[in-house]
C-alpha cells in the first residue's frame, strides 16, 4: 500500500493582517499488516503499513490536519496524547468520550492543535486495545528562534518501547474480557518494534544506533507499553534527562529511567565512552504481590562507528529489580521544572476544588465461582468506587446537543467509605465497587487539586494516571495513606513538573493541579490498558467561559454512532 503524505499552504487573512502559515496535511491510513516477530507471523493493525507509525514532526504552536482512513477491519480512533487541544475536544480520540468510533470503511478528518507543548509526545489508538500495535511518535520542535534549556544535541532519536503479543491482541482482549481474569502476560517488550537479541528469532532487524564518539544524542523515549511501567537504561551511559511530556525539566543524571505508560522522557546520551557495542535496554517494573508479569528484556544496539574489535557480546544495563519501588520512586520524584525566567511555571495557588480519589482493582462474585479473578471473581477496577461503563453515544455528543440518558453528572469528590487504603488486609465486601456513566461537570477556569490515593483493595499497584486537554503539575507524593494535616505542607510549589501522566505509587498517592482552563470533555484514566478497561476512568466537562475564546470550537463532521 502506498503512502502519501502532503503539505497543504493555505493564506489566511487574520485581523486585517496576511499570515502565510503553512499548515501540514497528512494521511493515515488504518489497515491491517502481517509482520513477523519471535519466529512467527502476526497480522496486526498499523498505520500506514508501519510498525511503529510514522513519526509526526511539528514546531511548538502548529494546527495540522489529519486524514484517518480505517481500511481495517475493526472500529478505530486516533488520540494525541498529551497534546491538549485548546477548545477542541472534537479531535481528541478516546471512543464514547469524545466521538464515536471509525467503522470500517469510514474516515474521519482530525484537526490537532499543538499549543504550548514542546518535546515528546505520542499519538495511538483510544479503542479497544487497538493502541498495542497503532501507535507513534510526535516530535514537537521549539519554535525558530528559541534555542534548548541544554547543549543542543547533534542527533535525535524517537525511542518507542512497545509491548507485544504473538497473538492477534483482540483475541487476547476478547479472552481478557470473557475469562474476567488478568490478560495473558505479553510475550516481549520492543525497543522501535523490536525485541532485540535476548529472544528466540529475533536478531534481524533488531533497532541499532550507530554513533560517533563525541556526540551528544538526544533519545527521545516513549513507553507506549500496554500493562508496564518500565525500567530503561544503556550500558555504561549515564543519562541525562532534560524533560518529560513535552514539558523541560531541570537536568539530572541517572544510570537508569523509570517510565511509565504514556509518559515520555527526554535524556541526552554522550557517546563517551570506549567505542564498542553497548546494549540499552528495558524491563518490567511491577511490584503487585502475586501477579504475574512479562519478564523478559528488550534490548537494541548503541554501536559506535571507527575501527575496533568489539567486545563478544554488547555489555547490558544493570537495571532494578522488577519489585524495587524505591527505584522507582525516586526517579520519578526526581523531576523537576525548569522554573526559570525563560520557561516559567504557574501553579494554581487558590484552589477552587479539592477532590480525593481512590484508584482501587475490584472483584465481583461470578456464578460458580468460574470466572478466572482471585477466587473465582470477575475483576473490575474504579475511581471512587465507581467502575466507568462506556456509554453508546459519545459524552461529547450528548452534552453538546443536550441528549438525555448518555451519563449522569454525579461523579462523588471524595470516595464513599473511609477506610485504611492501604492496610495489609481489608474487608472482602470492599472489593465490590459501583458500575455507571458517571462524570464531574467543572466551570471554566476553575483551579482542581485531586490527591490520588492507590488502595490495596484485592491488590494495590502503580497507577499511571493519564488525563486528556490539561498538563498538570505534580505537587506531592508518597507511600501509604495521604495525610491531609501534614502531607500538603511539603508540596513542591516552587518547581513542580507538568506531566500529562503520573504514575501513582503502589499503596501510595500522589497530588496534582491543574486551572480548567480547556472547555470540553475530557477522559482521565489509568493508563495500564487492563484497569482502564475495568473502568479506573473518569470524565472532566469543562463548561464555556464567557468570552469568545473560551467556548467550544463549532464540530467537524464526526464519524457517526
Ligand atoms: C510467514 O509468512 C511468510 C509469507 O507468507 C511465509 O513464507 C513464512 O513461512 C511464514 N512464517 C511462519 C513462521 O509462519
Ligand atoms: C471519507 O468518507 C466520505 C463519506 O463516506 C467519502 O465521501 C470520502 O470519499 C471519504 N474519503 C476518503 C479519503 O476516503
Ligand atoms: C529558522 O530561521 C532561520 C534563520 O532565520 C532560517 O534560515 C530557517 O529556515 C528557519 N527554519 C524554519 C524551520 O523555519
Ligand atoms: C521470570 O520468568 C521466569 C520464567 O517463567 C521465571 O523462572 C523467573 O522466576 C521469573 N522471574 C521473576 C523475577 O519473576
Ligand atoms: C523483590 O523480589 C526479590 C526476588 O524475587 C525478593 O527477594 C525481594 O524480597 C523482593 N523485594 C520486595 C521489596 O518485595
Ligand atoms: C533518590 O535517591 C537519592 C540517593 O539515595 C537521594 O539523595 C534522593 O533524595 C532521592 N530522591 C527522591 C526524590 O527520593
Ligand atoms: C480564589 O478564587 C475564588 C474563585 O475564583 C475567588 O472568589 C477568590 O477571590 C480567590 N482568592 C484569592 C485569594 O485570590
Ligand atoms: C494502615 O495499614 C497499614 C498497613 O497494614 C499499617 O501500617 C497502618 O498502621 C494502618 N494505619 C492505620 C491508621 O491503622
Ligand atoms: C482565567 O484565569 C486566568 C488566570 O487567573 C485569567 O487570566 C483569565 O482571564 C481567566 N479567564 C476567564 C475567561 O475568566
Ligand atoms: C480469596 O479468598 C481468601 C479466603 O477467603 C481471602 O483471604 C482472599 O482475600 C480472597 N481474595 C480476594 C481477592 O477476594
Ligand atoms: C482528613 O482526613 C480525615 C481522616 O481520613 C478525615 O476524617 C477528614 O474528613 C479529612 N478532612 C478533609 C478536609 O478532607
Ligand atoms: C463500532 O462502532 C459502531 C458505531 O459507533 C458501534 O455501533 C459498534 O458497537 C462498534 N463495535 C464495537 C465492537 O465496539
Ligand atoms: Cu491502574
């Protein structure tokens, strides 16, 4: 299938003035492609025949437009994930949230607008699990003019770490769904589509950066990883991380990063080392008692060019072990923003709302006891206790055009019972939570605070929390349960990093904040593809303000329901 992508120039005439903006048009074309991984065939969908996607690149503030085409066989939708679309939730992508999915056959015309974001971002799938082969990377350069926080770098480099299946994924979620159990473990992990030498068959193709010694590489990574949070590092190298979600961060140096899904994180790798081949790598970090997990490691090459006889085998990242909370703790409490006069932040001080939430997996008893959850159960997963339904008309729709009966507007501020999340051992009728279309109408520009609180309810774990149409800054964290006497004393004020996705400590919480200062419908959920499915979702309406540039944008022509 061939591919075509083209630059469209169009002249606007904008108060009074003649802006020539060059506004870049491309087509993606959904459709399913056989690929051969761990020596066996697997026909999977992609984007343009690509595994991973094309790669969009764009300058800080662009408007494009993209032509989604499904000549697939299921249901699509396409997300930009952390780009927050000011006053246009209609190209978000998350089905039943913000449209109804492209059938087959359908196309549906995106207008993504980039604002304020500058670095790495991602776009993928938001149907189904459709994202685990429908995904890629968005390069989002500063604009002319402005110059790096850092050294500028004299390579970059898209890293995706993705997660893979041998099998068909929507017969691994239709199973999922039906056994009520835990998805089957995925068979690896990838590094740009593929899963490096540490597995059977895999050796062609494998991803290889070649460098020349001196060089500073700028790797810009991507866990695009279905049901992981992920250690990453490279032989040897020390990283030097420079941002995360399209947000700079002040530099620091570490031997290894922890990343979570959907977050990305921006380090420089100095090629300064003895030229030799040296693998990067990354691996599971997964620390709920009992369950089982992919363990494996994915690796490509750093291989420096020159004349030299390399070591047998490229030499691997000592990285932590799969259960080290505190490694992974500490990395991600690391960040930081740049908080300088250049790139300046702007904490919500006044709060106008305070939510606390609980992320919590839940169990639902199953006739005979047969599904395959911990004793039998069907699991679920929730937000205050509230397990998210899909509606079948799209909460956009409906609350744009007043249609009754879609979702209710009843989403609680804090959750229904009051317990110690994070106890050893808890009640058993605790794990029942509350199924409904339930969402938190916010009025424009409100302040939002929201403390995460993981619960150990059936089992705790991280949850990376993911919320569309903001950046939030992170302004606290920790283990056990949230104190709301001593806890909002440490908030960092002063250097907070602005994340779109956090990973919420197992048995631990997390603060952030945010000015609704997007109108619209905006998803929030955890972006582990398993508890989202099971309904650890929530939904931001986001009412007009007053003046003309704080309303809703008119519709496009939305794929219809
Ligand atoms: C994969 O498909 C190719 C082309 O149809 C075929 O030649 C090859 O034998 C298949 N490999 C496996 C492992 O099934
Ligand atoms: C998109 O769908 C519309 C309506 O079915 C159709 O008229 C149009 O040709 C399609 N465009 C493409 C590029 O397939
Ligand atoms: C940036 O500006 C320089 C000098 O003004 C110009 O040569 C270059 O083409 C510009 N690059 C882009 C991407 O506009
Ligand atoms: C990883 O999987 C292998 C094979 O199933 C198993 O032997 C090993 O104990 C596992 N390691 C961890 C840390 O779970
Ligand atoms: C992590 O796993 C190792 C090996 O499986 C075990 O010895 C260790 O106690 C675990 N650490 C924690 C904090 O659970
Ligand atoms: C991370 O660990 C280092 C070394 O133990 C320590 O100095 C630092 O304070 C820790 N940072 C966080 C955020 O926990
Ligand atoms: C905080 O916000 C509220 C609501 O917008 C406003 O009425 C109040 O004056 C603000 N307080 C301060 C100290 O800015
Ligand atoms: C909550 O449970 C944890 C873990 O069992 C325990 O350490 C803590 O003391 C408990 N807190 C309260 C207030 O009971
Ligand atoms: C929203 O709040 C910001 C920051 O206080 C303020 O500058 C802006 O005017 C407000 N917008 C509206 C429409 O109230
Ligand atoms: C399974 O049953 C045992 C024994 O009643 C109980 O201790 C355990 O908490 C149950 N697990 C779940 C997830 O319900
Ligand atoms: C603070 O936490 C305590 C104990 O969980 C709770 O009783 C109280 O209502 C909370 N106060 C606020 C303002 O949330
Ligand atoms: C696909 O989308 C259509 C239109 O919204 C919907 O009616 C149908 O149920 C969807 N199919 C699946 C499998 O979700
Ligand atoms: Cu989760």
């Amino acid at each position: 299938m061939r591919v075509f992508s083209l630059q469209v120039f169009s002249i606007f005439i904008f108060a009074g003035i003649f802006q020539c903006n060059a506004q870049a048009r491309y087509t993606f074309v959904v459709e399913e492609t056989t690929i051969t991984r761990l020596c066996s065939n697997n026909t999977i969908l992609t984007v343009n025949g690509q595994f991973p996607g094309p790669t969009l690149y764009v300058n800080k503030g662009d408007t494009i437009i993209v032509d989604v085409i499904n000549k697939g066989n299921y249901n699509i939708t396409i997300h930009w994930h952390g780009v927050k679309q000011p006053r246009n939730p209609w190209s978000d992508g998350p089905e039943w949230i913000t449209q109804c999915p492209i059938q087959p056959g359908a196309n549906f015309t995106q207008t993504i607008i980039f604002s304020t974001e500058e670095g790495t971002l991602w776009w993928h799938a938001h149907s189904d699990w459709a994202r685990a082969t429908v995904h890629g990377a968005v390069v989002i350069y500063r604009k002319n003019g402005t110059s790096y926080p850092f050294p500028k770098p004299d390579v970059e480099v898209p890293i995706i770490l993705g997660e893979y299946w041998k099998s068909n994924i929507y017969t691994v979620y239709d199973q999922f769904l039906q056994s009520g159990g835990d998805p089957n473990v995925s068979d690896a992990y990838l590094i740009n589509g593929q899963p490096g030498d540490l597995y059977a068959c895999s050796s062609p193709g494998t991803f290889k950066l070649t460098v020349d010694y001196g060089l500073t590489y700028l790797l810009r990574i991507i866990n695009a990883a279905m049901q992981d949070l992920l250690f990453f590092g490279v032989a040897n190298h020390s990283l030097t991380v420079v941002g995360s979600d399209a947000s700079y961060t002040k530099q620091f140096t570490s031997n290894y990063i922890t990343i979570s899904p959907g977050q990305t994180i921006d380090v420089l790798l100095h090629a300064n080392q003895t030229p030799d081949h040296y693998y990067m790598a990354a691996k599971a970090y997964s620390s709920t008692v009992n369950l089982s997990f992919d363990n494996t490691t994915t690796t490509a090459i750093i291989q420096y060019s020159g004349n030299y006889t390399p070591s047998s085998t490229p030499p691997l990242p000592s990285l932590p072990l799969y259960n080290d909370t505190n490694a992974s703790v500490n990395f991600t409490g690391s960040l930081r923003s740049l908080a300088n006069q250049n790139h300046p932040i702007n904490v919500p001080k006044n709060i106008t709302h305070k939510f606390f939430y609980t992320l919590s997996v839940n169990a639902f008893p199953c006739a005979n006891n047969s599904c395959s959850g911990p004793n039998g159960t069907r699991l679920a997963a929730s937000v205050n206790n509230i397990s998210f339904v899909d509606p079948h008309v799209d909460i956009l729709q409906a609350y744009y055009n007043n249609i009754n009966g879609v979702y209710g507007t009843r989403f609680p501020d804090f959750p229904p019972l009051v317990f110690n999340y994070t106890a050893t051992y808890l009640p058993l009728y605790l794990e029942i939570s509350q199924r409904a279309t339930e969402v938190r109408v916010l009025e424009y520009n409100s302040t939002v605070e929201i403390v995460f609180q993981g619960t150990n309810v059936v089992a705790g774990a991280d949850h990376p929390m993911h919320l569309h149409g903001f950046s939030f800054y992170v302004v606290g964290s920790g283990l056990g349960n949230f104190n709301n006497i001593t806890d909002p004393l440490n908030y960092n004020l002063v250097d907070p990093p602005l994340q779109n996705t956090i990973a919420v400590p197992i048995n631990g919480w997390t603060t952030i904040r945010f000015r609704a200062s997007n109108p619209g419908v905006w998803f929030m959920h955890c972006h582990l593809d398993r508890h989202m499915s099971w309904g650890m979702d929530a939904v931001f309406i986001v009412r007009n303000g007053n003046t003309s540039n704080a309303q809703l944008l008119p519709p496009p022509t939305m794929p219809p329901c």
